[in-house]
C-alpha cells in the first residue's frame, strides 16, 4: 500500500508557487554557459504553430538527425524557461527539447501538451519548408519531467512513439494510478535528489512496482528536490540526462556504460544507483523480456502465429478499480495441463464499455465482444502457468465474461 504524508499528496498541485524558492535554496546562482557544453550550441524559441510551448535546439542544426524530448517543468508550471539550463543543455548534444509553456510563461501545464510537443515534432519533420524538415530522428522520443512535470511524463508514457521515460525528483501521488507502472514496457530511468527529496518515497514505491523485466535505473543525488537545473549547463542532473538520452536515443554504448553493470560510471560515485535489466547491447532501446507474469505494453506488439496447446487455458477477470465514467480491468490467462504456445481470449464487455488502452495484449475491437492475443513475450506457457495483461476502458467495468482457447 501506497502511503502518501499531506506534503507529499500536495506535490503536484502545490509545488508552483515554491518551486523557484526551492531552487535558489538548494543550488548555486544561475551561471549559464550560452549555448551549452555539447557540440552544437543551442538555444531556445517559439513558434506559432506550438503555442505556449519552448523549443530548444542547436542553433545549425547538425547533419544527423535530431531525437526528440519532451519535457513537464517542475510545479506542471507553463514556464517554459523555468530548467532553462539544463534543456539547453541537452539540446547541445543534438536533441530537439520542447519544454511544455512559454518562455516565462505563468499558468499550468498538462500532459495533453506533451503529446502537442511530439505530435508538433512529427509535423515539423514532415513539412516541406520547416527547418526541421527531414532533420528530426521521429523514431527516437523520449518523454520527461521534474516533479509535477514527471507525474505528466508518466501520463503520456504509453504513447508508442516513445522510446524511453525519464522521471526526475517525481513519484506516483496514489495507488489508483499504479496502472501507469503496469503498462511500461520502455525502459525508464529515474533521477531522485536522495532521502531529502519530497518525491524520494513516491519514487521508491513505483521503483518496487515496476513490471518484472523492464529495464530500469534509479539513481540518488543527495541535493533535495530542487536537483542541480539551475547551475552551469544543469550541474549534474543536466550530465546524466545528457548521457541516458544519448545512450536510448543515439545507441551509444559508451554513454549507457555510465548506468550498466556492477562497475557502472556512476557506481561508486555520489550517486546512489539501483538497476533492473539493464545490458550494454549497442541499441538504443533494448526491448523488455518480461516473466509471464508479462509487462504492459502500450500499443499492440506484433504477436506470433499461436499454435493449438493440447491442454487448453482458462481466463479470469476482474474489475482493479472503477471510477465515474471508466475503469481498468485485469484478466489472468493460465495454461491447462500442457504447455500451449499462444491464446486467443473472447472477452465480452458490459453494454456502454469501450476500451481505450490495453497493456500485454492485443485487442481486436474496442467494444462489444473482443477478441484479445497474447503479444510476443507472454504467448508461451508451462502447464498451469499464467500471465496477466489488463486495460482501461470508459463506462462500468462489472459484468464482463472472458473465455479462453489456446491456439
């Protein structure tokens, strides 16, 4: 069970107003190196077809092309400029950055507007007369935030266009949200400022919650909540991020040697590191090999031709939580008295029940009578084994049936 303290439950909707004050306290004075320490010196701007977002980017673009990151301020501030620093950082190591509101920007930010940001980039990329036309890598997205800023890189984590998920000094406010964790399946990396940070609890909880075989990285700088944004080319926070971005989105493996292994760069550091799946394969995105228990999978996973198992399967479902207007479901699959290599699930919804996303599983029709497939990692069972994929849907959740064939 989740346990949130009054100060952490306020950590999203309260941090704004103090977040400035936080980082005045906790890092030194602002002293920008313009342009950053990567090879590409950048910079940031607006553009009218991105209202109230902040584009960062070298200023020549390079000849290879650029990743994209998407990025949630601290606060969920619409201050675009608000990490300034260590956005512009990243963007001079050849990364396109888009921070959620204006340059100065006030109000608040939402998830939505990370999404704006990618959809924004794939345009861009496509649009004869666009500087970023066929300059952007839109097949290299990562998302990430600070703070509230992160609890939004966690709403959006199950866009398939991403690559990767990066969490910084952020954690899941409550349990009913824990679906988010269920349906990773890129890696993620989280970046806590130690036991001092206010999110250091949430952060550990979700860390322990994260499914069985996604690769994963925690790593702990005693600076507090407030992170290392504010100094020269964002400190240290700015360094690492440079470095996992480089390693998911570039593939270089040199990079990724700073989180991998029991020697890693920053094992044995003033990082306090933690690890879940991690290899040194030279791909940017290796994929998670999850247990049958399965992991979550955003978008449906190409799955193998099922073969008929002579022992069958038997499905259960169950209603994990229901709320006005929508619910998330979990449906258990177990395997008969003989291995099977694939199944194949009937699963009849309530009237009015439409499914909106579904992790470890692939889905054939939203609403009515679905038929539902293993994806890749969680097709093949053991006699009496089982795996378990659920889903999010709108309407009420109680009364579905769910039957299983395997092959």
């Amino acid at each position: 069970m989740r346990k949130r303290s009054i100060l952490n439950a306020v950590l999203a909707v309260a941090i704004a107003p103090v977040c400035a004050g936080i980082l005045a306290l906790t890092t030194t004075p602002t002293a920008a190196a313009v342009g950053g320490s990567g090879p590409y010196p950048a910079d940031y701007e607006t553009s009218a077809s991105l209202p109230n977002h902040t584009i960062y980017r070298p200023g020549t673009l390079p000849s290879e092309k650029l990743p994209i990151y998407v990025w949630g301020n601290g606060g969920c501030s619409a201050n675009g400029t608000s990490q300034l620093n260590f956005l512009r950082e990243i963007a001079s190591h050849g990364f396109l950055v888009i921070a959620s509101g204006s340059p100065n920007g006030s109000g608040s930010t939402t998830s939505q507007m990370l999404t704006q940001s990618i959809d924004w980039a794939v345009a861009e990329n496509s649009r004869q007369g666009s500087i970023f036309y066929g300059r952007l890598d839109t097949g290299k997205i990562a998302a990430g935030g600070f703070s509230c800023g992160g609890l939004e890189a966690y709403a959006v984590s199950n866009d398939a266009r991403l690559s990767t998920t990066t969490i910084f000094s952020s954690g899941l406010l409550n349990d009913a949200d824990d679906y988010q964790l269920r349906r990773l399946t890129k890696p993620i990396a989280y970046f806590i400022g130690g036991t001092s940070d206010i999110a250091y609890p949430n952060a550990i909880d979700d860390w322990g919650k994260l499914p069985a075989g996604l690769p994963a990285f925690m790593g702990n700088l005693n600076v507090g909540h407030g992170g290392t944004y504010g100094q020269t080319n964002g400190g240290e926070f700015g360094r690492v991020a440079v470095l996992w971005l480089k390693w998911r989105l570039k593939g270089d493996a040199t990079a990724g040697a700073a989180f991998v292994g029991p020697n890693c760069g920053l094992c044995n550091t003033q990082w306090q590191v933690q690890q879940k799946n991690l290899t040194l394969d030279g791909t940017p995105s290796p994929t998670p090999t999850p247990s049958p228990t399965g992991s979550p999978s955003p978008s449906p996973s190409p799955s193998p031709s099922p073969t008929s198992g002579p022992g069958g399967c038997s499905a259960t479902y169950s209603v994990q939580s229901q709320w006005a207007g929508g619910f998330v479901a979990a449906i258990n699959v177990t395997a008969g008295g003989s291995a099977i290599n694939g199944w194949r699930l009937a699963l009849t919804l309530p009237a009015g029940a439409t499914i909106t996303s579904m992790w470890s599983g692939v889905n054939s029709g939203t609403t009515g009578t679905v038929t539902v497939t293993n994806v890749n990692y969680n097709g093949r069972l053991s006699a009496g084994q089982s795996t378990s994929l659920g889903f999010q849907a709108n309407g009420t959740g109680a009364g579905a049936t769910v039957t299983c064939t395997a092959g």
